[in-house]
C-alpha cells in the first residue's frame, strides 16, 4: 500500500508538469501559423526591396534611333516663266466638247 501511495503521490506531482507540458504543446501549435505567415511577409518584404535595389543598380540602356532618311530636295525655279511653262504642260480638258459629246449620246438614246 505504500507503494501504491507512493506512486499515486509521484503521479499528483507529475500531472501538473504533465498539464503545463500539454499546454506548452498547444500553444506552440497555435503558434506554428502565425510564425509561418510571418516569415512569408518578411520574405515577400525582403523580396521586393532585392528587386528595387537590382533596378537602381542597373545600368541604363541607352535609346538607339533609327537613322531618319533625307528627303531628297527638289530645287525649282520660281521664275515667272518657269511658273507659265509649268502651267501650259498641265492637260485641261476641253468640258464644252465634253458636254456636247454627252448630249449627242443622249440624243442617240
């Protein structure tokens, strides 16, 4: 029997230890989320700052244009003669011939 006190004595004082190592245990299991939430946040933080840093270390790449082709220049002569000649070359139809070629198919209808 005195065993039996002895162990049931041994028992009382362990189940408090018992009890707060079980507690400790939840606690720490409520804790793993928020510790893992954290240390994504401080990644994704960590992240962005490296990538801003690597752009404005980054060497500026310079804009290359094309070359803009020249328009070859007509030099012309402004003279007045050159103005009349220029105006005689230019074909003007004669439109009285025109509307008497239209009335005579007109006619024929």
């Amino acid at each position: 029997m005195e065993e039996q006190t002895e162990q049931q004595t041994i028992e009382q004082k362990e189940q408090p230890e018992l009890k707060e190592l079980e507690g400790k245990k939840e606690r720490y299991k409520t804790n793993v989320p928020i510790l893992i939430f954290l240390v994504l946040i401080l990644a994704l933080i960590f992240g962005y700052f490296w990538y801003y840093w690597q752009q404005l270390n980054a060497l500026p790449q310079q804009l290359v244009l094309p070359p803009i082709p020249q328009r070859e220049v007509i030099e012309k002569e402004d003279s007045v003669s050159a103005v009349n000649k220029e105006l005689q070359e230019i074909e003007v139809l004669d439109l009285d011939q025109e509307f008497q070629e239209i009335d005579q198919d007109v006619n024929s209808l």
